[in-house]
C-alpha cells in the first residue's frame, strides 16, 4: 500500500484552489477581530489632555487653550496643569491671580477634544489616579499570559476550530457587556475576562490556517494572515478616530463577532489535527469536500492509505499534548529556543512600536501609518523566507534591527536619515515578527503544535510586558533604551543560526519524526 503523505494529497486535490481562498477568507476574519481584545485599551483606557475649568474666566464650551489660560494655571513643558490652577484674586479677574499659592480641582474639567474615554466617565484624573489606566495595559497582559497555554490545550485536545469559534464567541459577548460597564472596577474586571477569552483566537486561528496547506504554500498562507492582522490593526484605528465615545467603539468593535462565529461554522477542522487524533473519517470526509469543490478528485487509492498513520500511530500523552514534547530532549531544547526568540523579537517589536508614537501628533492616524508601515516588511518576509529559508531570515532580520537600532544613536536626532534608521528597525523587526510565527508552527508536530506554540507566545508576552518600561532607561542614559533592543535583537539572531530549517520540509504529525 501506498504511503500516506497529506502534502501529497493536498496537491493532488488543488493545492491552493476555490476552497483554500474561501476558507483563508473566514478565517481572516477571525484574525481581524483577535486584534480588538488585544489592542482595544490603547484608545479606550489611554490618558487625555484636560485642565481645570476656572469658573471666573470659561465660558460653556469654552477653549482649551485660551489667551488668559497662563495667568490662571502651571504650564509643564507648554502643557497645561491638568489638576491645579492659581488662587484667584479677589477682583476676580482673568489676568489676576496669585501665582504663588496653586489649588486643586477634582469635579470640573476643561477637555481638548470632544471625545471620551474611561477617564471622562470614570473620574480618572490626576497624577495619583494615573495607575489606573497603566494597570489596564498590564491586566491585558496578565490575561493573555492565563489564556495562551490554556487555548493550546483545548486546541490539540478538543480541535482549533471548536476552540477559535468558543472563543470568538465568548470574547463577543464579554466585549459587549463591557461597553455597559457602570464604573472603573467593572470595566477592569470584564478586560481581564475578555483577554481571558479571547487571547487565543489568532493563535488558533493561525495553526488552523497553516496546516490546511501544503508546505510550498505555507510561506503564501503565513503572509495573508500577517496582511489581515495589519487590516485589524488599521481597523481598530480607523474606530477609534470616528467614534464619539468608547461605549460605541467597543460596540462596533464587537458587535461583528456574531457575524465572524457564524461563519467560523461553515469552517471545516484542520485534517491534520482529525488524523493525528485518529478521527480518520472525519479526515476523508474533510479531504472529499475540499477536492469537489476545487473541482478535483480524491481516488478511492488515495482515501485508502490514510489510516496508514493511525496503524503507525505510537501512543502517547495524549490526555497532555505538550507533555509529549517537554519528555523528549532536542524538542524541550527547542521549546526554550523558541521561547527565548520571542522575548528578543517582542521586546524590540513592541518597543519601536512605542517608541514611533512620537512621530506625528493625531494618535489615531499615527497608529494607522504605523500599522500600514508593516506591509513591505510581510512582502520583504515572503520572499525572503522562499529563497534563503526560515532559519537565515530569522537570523538575518534580528541582525539587522540590531544593527539598525545601535546605529540610531550615532546619528543626530530628528534629522532625516535617523528617521530612515529607525522606520528600518522597525522593517527588520517585523520580518522576524513575522517569520517566528511560521517558524513555531513548523518545529513541532500536530499533535502537540498549539500547545507549543502557545508556550513560546506565552514567553513572547514577557517581552511586551517589558517593553513600555525601557524608555525610562532613557533617564539614565539618553540611547540606553535602543541599545538594549538592539543587545536582545543580536544575541537572538546568533542563536536562530542553531535553529533546523524547515523551508519545504513536510510538517510533522508526530512526536518522533519533530
């Protein structure tokens, strides 16, 4: 009997046909939607510009930023006091005040934009209240770090597209409850959830997307999906920018999810994840669908050699799927590899990401720009990624954000070329961004992928959590915070020299053949 090779059969029945490109269009828009409960807090929980109302002087409605405004309130770097003003005097007048004795406010505020977030309807104002919103952005993290390993088990031991549509689900209604919330401690309560829930959706949806294809097209299949992660990205902007209030962000943000679950049912289960289960008539009836609608056919020859795997199927931990992987040597030896090139690939990512705010004034086009910014880096990663591999991408990319981010720092700030430099990073950091994400998906077998690749996502969340607080670097020594991504960014290209390459190599479905 002929032996079974999926990637074979894949090809015979199509290779990237009607239903590859239907199927890659729903889960795009799973994809889409993952970037809402994980980026969503940056316009929703973000500080805004506001001062106190001096009732002497502001009319209803009045400006920002009036002729008066400094005699009567503390500019910090030509920014106004947000919660303090002069001590009136008596003739209460608009260019009268006492400047040696400032006051505080707590109930009437002046905004710069009409437009709220939770810090105009919680009361979140001040210095010592600022916790408040920075601890949003952490909770975000500490949710994904719960969600990650958790969405990697249920994925390998209940299937990824049970997971992604619970997910998904969950993630949609926990957003839009949210938008009602009634005070700060609800609406931080119901983030952590919401991060709970829906952490795991591009993973899942990730893994679902890449082991339908065969290993010539994966390259093709890892771009679209990076393309529509940057399509949500500008989306969430684009939200932000015209939404009156958060409650109707995070309702339009959401409100499609119901729409995305429906049509994640149409979605049929990964056949590789059905054979590695040994669901073997599952799996044909996946593969019958796929070439009638291509318009091929799956010979009764073919159909035949697929239980092949599941005679040859070792037992294992199965109830555990990454327990598998952590018993045998050169793959634990590669799970921390992998763990570590996340951290150095997120640190910097996030990082310049960051750190780029500064480059234009309107936050919401800023964050759009910055997004779109990425999409030569997905066209430079797939080419390079087919004709040099996975493992000289990987490394040349870290490399050369390292290279990119120390050379910053000899360069006079502001001036043209630094500007060049530093949007080069931020290329190169993406391309690595980008090709650790396939890379993952390719070191380690069906049977235990999620689990593993959640893992190595999970540490990867390290270096985002980090990033935020290297600009205070900044304090100690002015290139301090570049020079670290750029440390981090050298010593994971090194070590990514060591990595297997798996450009055109079958994925493993099981443990002994990783």
């Amino acid at each position: 009997m002929k032996k079974f090779d999926l990637d074979d059969i894949l090809i015979s029945i199509g290779g990237w046909g009607k239903f590859q490109t239907l199927y890659y269009a729903v889960l795009c828009t799973a994809i889409i939607f993952s970037v809402f409960p994980a980026m969503n807090y940056i316009f929703i929980a973000r500080d805004i510009k506001y001062r106190c109302k001096i009732d002497s002087c502001d009319r209803e409605n009045g400006d920002f930023n009036p002729d008066w405004l400094k005699n009567a309130v503390p500019f910090e770097q030509n920014v106004p006091s947000k919660c303090s003003y002069y001590q009136p005097e008596e003739n209460d007048t608009c260019t009268s005040f006492v400047k040696n004795e400032t006051l505080t406010c707590h109930d009437d505020f002046v905004y710069e934009r009409l437009e709220t977030t939770i810090v105009h309807d919680f009361n979140i104002k001040c210095d010592e209240n600022l916790w408040k919103l920075t601890i949003i952005g952490t909770i975000n993290v500490v949710g994904k770090l719960v969600c990650l390993p958790l969405a990697g088990f249920f994925s390998d031991r209940f299937g990824r597209k049970s997971m992604v549509i619970v997910s998904v689900f969950l993630s949609t209604i926990v957003g839009l409850v949210r938008s009602f919330s009634v005070n700060y401690y609800m609406y931080v309560g119901l983030e952590f959830l919401n991060t709970v829930v829906g952490s795991g959706i591009y993973s899942g949806a990730f893994i679902l997307a890449l082991e339908l294809v065969d290993s010539k097209r994966r390259n093709l299949g890892n771009s679209i999906i990076c393309l529509a992660f940057t399509v949500g990205h500008i989306l969430l902007g684009a939200a932000a920018w015209v939404s009156p209030t958060w409650q109707f962000m995070t309702q339009i943000m959401y409100g499609p999810g119901i729409l995305v679950t429906i049509l994640l049912w149409f979605v049929p289960e990964s056949v590789r994840w059905l054979i590695a289960r040994n669901k073997i008539e599952k799996a044909e009836g996946v593969l019958k669908s796929i070439a009638k609608i291509n318009g091929k056919e799956l010979t009764e020859e073919t159909i035949k050699t697929i239980p092949y795997l599941e005679d040859s199927k070792s037992d294992g931990d199965e109830a555990i799927p990454l327990m598998a992987i952590l018993k045998k040597k050169s793959l634990l030896i590669r799970i921390i590899h992998c763990s570590f090139t996340w951290i150095c690939c997120n640190f910097p990512y996030y990082g310049l990401t960051i750190q780029s705010v500064a480059l234009s004034q309107d936050i919401y086009v800023n964050y759009m720009c910055v997004s779109v910014v990425e999409i030569p880096a997905y066209i430079l990663a797939y080419g390079a990624l087919d004709r040099i591999g996975r493992k000289k991408t990987l490394a040349l990319s870290l490399i050369l954000t390292g290279v990119a981010c120390l050379s910053v720092d000899f360069i006079r700030a502001g001036s043209p070329l630094a500007l060049v430099v530093f949007l080069s990073g931020k290329l190169f950091v993406t391309v690595s961004y980008m090709t650790i994400y396939i890379y993952t998906a390719e070191l380690f077998p069906t049977s235990s992928r999620h689990s593993a690749f959640a893992v190595c996502s999970m540490f990867g969340c390290v270096g985002s959590m980090l990033a935020p607080q290297v600009p205070l670097l900044a304090k100690v020594y002015k290139p301090l915070p570049l020079m670290v991504f750029s440390a981090l960014a050298f010593t994971a290209g090194l070590l990514a020299f060591l990595f297997p390459e798996t450009k055109d190599t079958k994925n493993p479905d099981e443990i002994d053949k990783s």
